[in-house]
C-alpha cells in the first residue's frame, strides 16, 4: 500500500461503501462513482457508511443521492443495518 495520498485506492465493489476511509473531498466524486460500479455489477441495494457524527457527511451523502437519477430511493438505515450512521440506497438503470 502506498503512502502518496493521491493513488488511487482499491476496494471491493460489493454494495457497501465505508466512507470512514476517504477524505471528505472525494466523496462528491467517489459516492456516484461507486453507484456506477454497483450497476455495472447489477447490484441495485447500497448501504453508504457515512457515520453519525454532526451530520455533515450525512447531508452531503444524501444531497449527492437526491441529485443522482439512478437513484430510486433512499432512507436512513435502521438499527439493524448501522442506525443513522449508514443510508441504504436503491438503484436503477438509466
């Protein structure tokens, strides 16, 4: 693993993206990224990690699903799928 901040960074596309481990300016970037990636991999159910925290990250997360067409629905995780540290999000196919 490198330690230059601007390579690139794998992980496996599985329909669960932790945001933990990216910083706060890629997300705008990496969030609808990664929805293209689930699509091409025919997952169409998203759990987003975003933690609790004050929210920000949070509202940036849903600003960004609310503006993305491929996106169908969205809602906060219940306590059963991290509470309102995670989004769970639905995806469609344009």
């Amino acid at each position: 693993m490198s330690d230059n901040p601007d390579d690139p960074i794998e992980f496996e596309i599985n329909g669960e993206l932790d945001l933990h481990t990216f910083r706060p300016q890629e997300v705008g970037e990496l969030v609808p990224d990664y929805i293209g990636l689930c699509l091409e991999k025919e997952i169409t159910r998203v759990r987003i990690i975003h933690g609790k925290g004050i929210g920000t990250l949070r509202e940036t997360v849903h600003a960004i699903l609310k503006k993305d067409g491929r996106v169908k629905d969205f809602y906060l995780a219940d306590q059963t799928e991290g509470g309102w540290g995670a989004t769970i999000a639905f995806l469609q196919k344009q």
